[in-house]
C-alpha cells in the first residue's frame, strides 16, 4: 500500500500559534473621545432661551422692504410644509419648514432651518418673528406667489434671529381679519362652494368659506417610489355644497384643534380635484385662515350649529336657555295641547313658554336598540357614535366620548289633537329618570327581563310631559319640545 500523505490542513493546524491569555489590566483603545463630548455633538442641549442683542423695529408685513434691517412681526400661520434635507454633518441643517406667516396688511414665506429642535406648528397658530434681512423672491422659487418677500432664519445656529410659537398667550383676536377685508364691504374673490364647483376654480386668487364638518382617521399611503405619507380627510360644507379637505403629512397636526359645526376655514387659492366629488387640498400657494373674523364667518358658524341641532342623533339639551327653577314654582300651570303648541309657535317663532301637555305613549324602543347596541348614543368628530355603555371611544381621535340615552327610545306620543314621533322629543336626564324609573348607568346595567318589562310596563301609559319651548331662529336654537320633567 502506498504510503498516505498529510493534507494542507493538518500542515498548517501544527502551526496555528496560541494566544496568549488576555491580562484583565489591558484597557481598550479608544478614539480618544469621552462619552460626555461625544453626546454634546451628536445629542447637543437646545437652548430655546433668546435674548435680543440689538433694537428691532416692529412692522407689519405690508411695511416690510427688502434689504438688511433688523425687524420684528407677528401674525398667524397661513400655509407650511416640511422640506427635509439630510446631510451626514453633525451642524448641519436636517430641514426646513416652509411657512406663509399673515397679518391683517399682508404675507411673507419664512424659510425656516432647523437641525435638532422640533417646530409643533399648525394652521392659524400666531408666532413672532425676529430677523435681521428680507429678501425678495418675487422670480424665484424661493417664495409664494401670495408672499412674495421671504427670509431665511436658523435660530439654532444664528441669534440674530428667532422664531417663537405663542401657546398660551394667543387670546384668538390678534390677526384674524382675512386679506383685503374691509368693514361692510364684500371681500373680494370670495365665492359659495357650489360656484367654485361649477367653474369658480379658474378665478385668480378664489376664495371659499366652509365649515368643518367632520374629520376623518389618519391614514398612511405608500407611492410607487416607496415612500410612505400620512394624510387626512376633513369634510367641509356651506350652504350650498360640501367637499373634501385633505391635509398631508406634517399639516394634520392642524385638523386635531378643529371643531366639527364650529371651525371656519377661509381658503385662497386651494388646489382642487372634482370627480363625482370635489376635493380640495393645500398648494404652495394656498392660504387657509383659521376661524377668520367677518360676518360671513359668523353666519356661516350660526348655520352649522342649526343644521347639527336638527341632524345631530342626540342634540344636548338646552339647560342655559331657560330657567327652569321659575317654571317649577310657577303659580299658572297651563296644560296644553300639541294644536295649542302648534299654534303658539307659529304666533310667535321668537318667543318661548312652557306649560305642561297630557299623552299616551304609543311606542317604546328600547328592546330593539338594546339588541343593536344603540341604547345610548352621541356625536364626536362628526360622526354618530352608538353603544349600550356610558362611555366609549371615538374610532377618529381615540377620545373617550360620553354618552346619553338615544331619543328614539321613546317613539310616538298623542294626545287628542296630534302627536310626536320618534326622536322628535328631547329630554333632560332628570325626565328620562323619571320616565323610566332608572338613571343611564343603571339601564345599560339591566339584564334583557328588566328591559323588557320596562318596555311593556310603560306602552300605552298616560303621562304628563312638563314642557318648554323656544323657536329654532331664537335665542336657545331649538325647534322641538324639551322635556324638563315627568309625572305619571
């Protein structure tokens, strides 16, 4: 047999050399930084203390001119979006924040540079602002064609300048007159929302005023590059149509202080897509004011709150508007009847009274929302919620939402000149209790028997419904009966 040879492994596994045993004394080379100068770079402390070191002049936007001079203005955030620029350098500038601030004379484009401190801005917010130069970007790509003048700031790295956010010292007064507004004049390009549907989107510098309507879930979308954005929808309304809103990314913040049937927008030069529903969104040279102060703003405000009182699936009751200590102590009772509220109302649609009316109830509902768990409901972001709890959280904000027994838990009620039907009625908590022997907390706590005898002990039964009335143009806002107490 031929003899074997070692393999190339073996030759040089004789060979590998030991290490030696590590001394517990040897320290690790560093770079020869310490851990403290390391985080002073790359986590450095933001110093949002300022302190003018020479004298600026206060101006309004409209006085502004371009060159050096060390200026300070105020208004309200008109338009912003995010630009990030990434770079490697530890100094260097992580972004910039496109924002159109607005007075009542004018708007200017603030380019505004950030590296580590993180701005919280939203539409309608009233800052100030301190720089030392105002360029003029009227040919440039630099500013808006609504704020044609601009400056660039950088407060982290240059305290010539300084941008600051007023939380709580913003009484809602300063700035909110719209561009162009004077007093009993209408303001110019200012259009209905059905008009702006129809053709009114290729009139230069348009202008629509809607009222929030509701506000939709954050949603997250990626496009064919694979980039992710957050958006949401807001639906708007006047009294002649409704759109979509739609707001992107960092302006969403802006959406989570608006109040369905109360925030009024006034939008310049939206950007706009009509389908079989008209969308409406936010360009550079956009401007959105927030809750502007005009009497259009107002009535528009007054509209919404008597379209939510006649749609909202449970209005709140109107205990501010009358005074119902004086009516329980009253010495003249007066019993009517619905003709005789029917007549009186329409005698005097300003006025109020209350008195008392005799019924039979003819429909009760309280198995068949029990078993659809609507026993109690309320209205949050705009959207009905239903539950058979007392508290629940609305899917749009994840806010937690109080809620009261649904008026369609007492169906038709007559007497012998008319009736009422389902909803149509409003009550206080004192009269559910009494008309149904139980608060809230103790109904939704009941077992199905109990509702059920409730149900067929009330049907049919007379009662007399303590009443008080006040005319949907009046002072109260209410065009239905409003029942304050229950006798049986």
């Amino acid at each position: 047999m031929a003899p074997q040879n070692p393999s190339i492994q073996s030759f040089f596994s004789s060979s590998k050399p030991t290490n030696p045993p590590s001394s517990p004394s040897s320290a690790i080379p560093g770079d020869g930084f310490t851990p403290q100068e390391v985080d002073a770079v790359l986590l450095p402390t933001i110093d949002e203390s300022w302190m003018p070191a020479q004298e600026y002049e206060e101006v309004e936007i409209a006085s502004l001119i371009p060159g050096p001079r060390c200026v300070t203005l105020q208004g309200r955030i008109a338009n912003f979006y995010d630009q990030a620029t990434p770079s490697k350098k530890p100094r260097a500038a992580k972004g910039c924040v496109k924002v159109i601030i607005k007075d009542e004379s004018g708007a200017v484009t603030v380019r505004l540079w950030y590296a580590n401190m993180a701005y919280h801005l939203r539409l309608g917010q009233l800052v100030s602002l301190w720089t030392p130069h105002v360029s003029n970007g009227e040919h440039g790509t630099l500013s808006s064609a609504q704020a044609p003048l601009f400056t660039s700031i950088f407060p982290e790295r240059d305290r010539s300048c300084h941008f600051m956010i007023h939380e709580n010292s913003d009484n809602g007064e300063k700035c909110k007159k719209p561009l162009g507004y004077r007093n009993g004049q209408a303001l110019p390009g200012l259009m209905t929302l059905k008009n702006f549907i129809d053709g009114g989107y290729d009139v230069t510098d348009g202008r629509i005023l809607v009222c929030v309507k509701s506000i939709g879930a954050k949603k997250k979308i990626t496009n064919k590059k694979n980039v992710s954005s957050e958006l949401i929808s807001v639906n708007v309304f006047d009294d002649t149509s409704d759109a979509t809103l739609t707001l992107w990314d960092t302006a969403i913040a802006s959406a989570t202080t608006w109040k369905p049937s109360h925030t009024i927008l006034l939008i310049t030069n939206p950007g706009w897509r009509i389908d079989k529903r008209a969308y409406i969104n936010c360009t550079a040279n956009t401007l959105i004011d927030v809750d502007p102060t005009m009497p259009d703003a107002d009535w528009l405000r007054n509209f919404a709150q008597r379209m939510i009182r006649r749609e909202h699936v449970n209005p709140p009751f109107p205990y501010t508007t009358f005074d119902f200590a004086i009516m329980s102590t009253a010495v003249n009772q007066i019993l009517y009847t619905f003709a005789d509220i029917d007549e009186f109302a329409r005698a005097a649609p300003s006025g109020q009274f209350f008195g008392y009316i005799s019924v039979v109830i003819m429909e009760l509902n309280i198995m068949t929302l029990y078993r659809r768990n609507m026993l109690l409901c309320n209205e949050h972001c705009g959207h009905p919620i239903y539950a058979d709890t007392v508290t629940t959280k609305c899917k749009q904000c994840d806010k937690p939402v109080t809620l009261n027994i649904n008026p369609k838990v007492l169906g038709a009620v007559v007497d012998e000149t008319g009736c009422s039907t389902a909803g149509k009625v409003l009550l206080s908590e004192q009269a559910w209790a009494e008309l149904l022997g139980r608060t809230k907390e103790e109904l939704v706590g009941s077992n199905v028997e109990v509702l059920k005898y409730l149900e067929q002990r009330l049907l049919f039964l007379r009662v007399t419904l303590r009443f008080a009335w006040a005319a949907e143009e009046g002072e109260g806002g209410m065009g239905r009966l409003c029942i304050w107490g229950v006798k049986m």
